[in-house]
C-alpha cells in the first residue's frame, strides 16, 4: 500500500558543495529528510523499474533515514534497492556499485568530515547513473522542487533488517542487502599490484577515525596485502565517530601525524575521512600536501596495473597547486583547472579527457569511479613505493627536485559571521580591477580574477568559484568561502608559492610573505576580527 504524507516545503534545503548537509537536529524535524528523498526522486526521470543504491556512512540516523529512503523509493517505482549491509558504503564504494549495477542512481548519507553524533552533522547527497554527485543542473531543480512539494509518498512497511544479506521485498521493490567491500575491493585489486604490494613488507599505519573506511582497511590492507593485524587504527564505523572530527588532516589526524614523525616510524602512513572519500597521506618523516600528492601520483601512476598505458589527463580543482600542470606539461597531455567539487569533474573523467583527478582537500581519484577515493590514493602510493623500492620521502625530493616546488598551505577562518564573510568577498570583488600592478612588500599582482568554469565537455559556465590573486613569478593567494559547513562562514585562504630550486625550505617561512599580502588584499583580521586562523592545512 503507496500512501500520501502531506508536508509543507522547508526553505534551507539547498544542496551545496556535496548534497544537503544539517545538523542532525534539523534532519530530525518531522517530514525533513522525507522532503528531501522525495524531491530528489520527483526531478529525476527513468526510476520506473531502475535500480537505486543506498548506503551512508555509518553516522548517527544513517539507519532511520535508510530504512525511510527504501519506503520511498517503493513509492517512487524503484524495482530494486541495493543498500550496504549494517547501512554502510564509502562514498567511492556506492559509485562503483552505481556504475556496475547499472543503477540510476544512488543517495549517499553522510556529511563526509563533518563530525557526527545527536548533536552534530547529517547529510544526504545524490549520485546519477555514472556514479558522480548530481551536477548543477539537478540539484538546482532538486532545490526548486524541495520549496513547492506539499507530499511525499511511502510504501507502508516495516522497517527490514539492514545486517542480514540477501533479499527482501518492501511493497514491490526488492531490497538487496550487500557485503559493502567485496565489489569495492575487487575493483582495486585490478587497478593494483597486490602481489607486488605485499612483496614490499612495507609498514604502514592507517587511520580510519572511527568511520566508514575501516571495514574497506581491514579487508584490504590487513586480509588481502598482509599488513600486520593493527595496521588499521579506530577501525570500527562509530556513529559519533568516537567523538573527532573525521577530517583527515593533520589537525584531527595529529596522531597519526606523531606516529609518521617518530623515530621508529612506519613507512607509510594515511587516514582518511567519515565517508571514505578524503585521504591523508604521511610518508616516515615525510608529509605530503594533497595537491603534491596529486602531482606525484600522476608522475608515477604508470607504475599500477591499471594506468601502465599512462594518462589522458589531469585536473584539479583550482584552488589546488598548480604542481599537478607540471607533471601533466612534462608527459604531454592536458591540465583542467575547475571549480571546487568532486562534481565538477564527472564529465571530463566520462569524456575521456581526464584520467587523474585531485583537489587541495585531500581528494585525489581517477575515471575507475565518479567520487574521489581515499583507499584508491593510499594504494596507488603502496603501489608506487613497491614498484619504485623508494621511500615517500625520496619520492617527494626527487619529484620537486624534477618539477620545482609548489610551496602550499590553506588557512582556514571557521565559524566567521555570514555577514561578514559575505562584506569580505564583496569588497574584494569590487577591486580585483585595480589589483594587477599592486605591490606587496615583494610581490606585484599579475593578474586578479574571480574564477570562472567554462565545462569544454557541455559548454555550461559556472561563475563566482572564487578570488584568485597571482603574482608575477607563479606565486598566488586565493580565497573562498566553504561551501560544506553547516554553520556560520568559512573563509579558506590558500595560499601557494612555486620555487624551482629552493626546494628545501619550510613552508611557513616560504608562505610569509603572502600571507601578510593576504591580509593586506583582503582585510582579513579587519573583517573577521580574528588574528589567526583556526585551522592551516
Ligand atoms: C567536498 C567535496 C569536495 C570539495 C570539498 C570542498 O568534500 O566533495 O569535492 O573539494 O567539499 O569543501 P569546501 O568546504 O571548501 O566547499
Ligand atoms: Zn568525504
């Protein structure tokens, strides 16, 4: 039996960066999530007879809102809903499962870094038939339709068991529990050298932050590659995530940090965020910065089974170091420069133009699915490591060594008034004009620009993707607000300098100077009263 809710639009579901992201609070508010699911479905064609994968994190209401998307999927027409066991699918992992069921598409429950827990942050995020988040298009209509839809639809059943496998109906729809690793790790084991991996006896120590990617870390490294039993730490999904933040950065990952900087260190060390997408990568004594990270997995990707016949080309997002463009200048084929959001690469990866993608906040990934993928990252670097005999830290000096170094940190202002963010960024639009020319201490403006996207692939234009300010020598400072926090504003600073000898120097006293130029452009302690950020990645 379909039965009809009536229910009156909530104005603040506006998807972002990655999907609708709440506190918990507000997903709990009666018919929120239910708006949400059904709008998604009402803007989407084909559900008649299709398939639909479902799966989330593991955070707290990640199996209430699962049991309520299967009811509403029945009503939808859906004929099958392929959902991980317990609730559970990384990110990467329901896009692969997307793409080889052949599904329309896929909800992803998660707030990705966000931490979790009754009083912290929910997500729902949609993925089309390639396994990519919904492009702008959709979530624009998705949006439009969450402001007029006065019902949502349901099945009226009981809730079903989420850790049993195998099938069961819920009206007419067949609800297909599966083992949430088993297709994921067939898939890297192509991709990758596994008997060569385990041959290497590396150490490594992997940081899963209580979160999605521990059951994925066990079965991979531990059972498939031999690592020792205790090479995963925080292993088990916690729906508060232990209490941290499930952001793989060095501030909320510090301890891996000391463990990677001890002096009886592992040979590799990685983490990876609430939903499996993000990855930390710490060689012994050796840190290195997302957007290096891209860079060097690109130069050496020919070195895995799965990219031996080389790249088609490489794109990152643009606030990310411009480090990747080198590799792809020295192999000879295209650099992409987007806006900020895994979505934005979806087309290039389906056109074939890019193989290898990567962003400054710790996404790296390639055209094997439409997400990012934390694992994927940690295994091409094991890869790497096995096929080359080299460490990371010598991989990294040998790299800039050959490239040059893309000097690079982020600066982030959390939790700054709207108001005032917003005062912020307007005020810089207004004189991007009159910048080229500027001097700051020994920097002079190049050129000012705010970033625009034209898509080669659909011609689509996305505009206003930030402020970016170069100077003359390949130097720069950009800034934009987050478009994934769920309170107040976010100002990212990122800022980057290229040097091609000086490749020894510490970040923070290569960074000096742009930062000071930073304020200066920006005002920034003027606007946000803060001296300091809160958090320098
Ligand atoms: C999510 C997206 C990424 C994006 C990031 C930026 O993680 O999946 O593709 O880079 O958000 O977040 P921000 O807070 O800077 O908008
Ligand atoms: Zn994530």
């Amino acid at each position: 039996m379909i039965r009809d809710y009536p229910t009156t639009p909530f104005t603040d579901q506006k998807p972002g960066t990655s999907g609708l992201r709440k506190k918990v609070k507000v997903f709990q508010q009666p018919n929120y999530a239910e708006n949400f699911v059904q709008s998604v479905f009402d803007v989407i064609d084909g559900k008649q007879g299709a398939t639909l994968v479902i799966g989330g994190d593991g955070r707290f209401l990640n199996r209430e809102v699962i049991q309520v998307a299967i009811r509403i999927a029945a009503a939808a027409g859906f004929a099958r809903a392929i959902v991980g066991r317990g609730g559970i699918l990384s990110t990467p992992a329901a896009s692969n499962l997307i793409r080889i069921r052949g599904a329309l598409g896929g909800l992803v429950l998660s707030a990705s870094h966000n931490p979790g827990g009754p009083d912290e942050d929910f997500g729902i995020k949609y993925n089309i038939a390639n396994g990519g988040p919904a492009p702008e298009k959709v979530t624009e209509a998705l949006h439009a339709r969450t402001l007029t839809i006065d019902r949502w639809r349901a099945v009226e059943a009981d809730d079903i068991d989420l850790d049993a496998l195998g099938e069961v109906k819920v009206g007419e729809m067949i609800v297909e529990i599966v083992d949430p690793v088993a297709d994921y790790a067939a898939l890297m084991e192509k991709l990758f050298d596994f008997p060569a991996i385990r041959a290497a006896n590396l150490t490594m120590a992997f940081d899963a932050m209580s979160a999605v990617t521990g059951p994925y870390a066990h079965d991979i490294l531990e059972n498939r590659l031999g690592f020792a039993p205790g090479t995963v730490r925080n292993g088990t999904p916690l729906p508060d995530f232990g209490g941290h933040h499930p952001d793989p950065n060095l501030v909320h990952a510090h301890e891996l940090y000391e463990t990677m900087m001890a002096p009886d260190a592992p040979d590799f060390g990685a983490a990876s965020d609430g939903d499996g997408d993000r990855n930390l990568i710490i060689g012994r004594h050796r840190f290195v910065t997302p957007s290096d990270s891209l860079a060097m997995l690109a130069a050496n990707a020919h070195l895995a089974p799965g990219y031996k016949d080389g790249l088609k080309g490489i794109a990152r997002s643009m606030p990310t170091s411009a480090a990747a463009d080198r590799v792809a200048a020295k192999l000879g084929i295209p650099a992409y420069e987007t806006p900020t959001g895994w979505k934005f690469f979806g087309n290039l990866l389906d056109a074939g133009m890019a193989t290898i993608c990567g962003e400054e906040s710790a996404g790296t990934g390639s055209d094997h699915v439409r997400e990012k993928d934390g694992l994927w990252a940690v295994l091409l670097w094991l890869n790497i490591l096995a096929a080359t005999g080299k460490s990371v830290d010598t991989i990294a000096r040998e790299h800039w060594a050959a490239y040059g170094r893309n000097y690079y940190a982020r600066h982030d202002y959390e939790g700054v008034e709207s108001d005032r963010a917003d005062t912020l960024m307007a005020e810089l639009r207004r004189k991007l004009a009159t910048l080229p020319g500027e001097r700051f201490g020994d920097l002079e403006v190049e050129t000012a620009d705010d970033f625009a996207y034209h898509d080669p692939t659909d011609g689509s234009v996305s505009r206003n993707q930030g402020v970016r300010v170069l100077f003359v020598g390949g130097s720069r400072v950009v800034f934009r607000l987050s478009g994934t926090g769920t309170s107040g504003a976010t100002l990212r600073v990122y800022l980057e300098r290229f040097e091609a000898d000086a490749i020894d120097g510490d970040t923070t006293d290569m960074l000096a100077d742009i930062v000071a130029a930073a304020d200066a452009i920006a005002g920034i302690v003027r606007h946000t009263g803060r001296t300091e950020p809160d958090v320098v990645t």
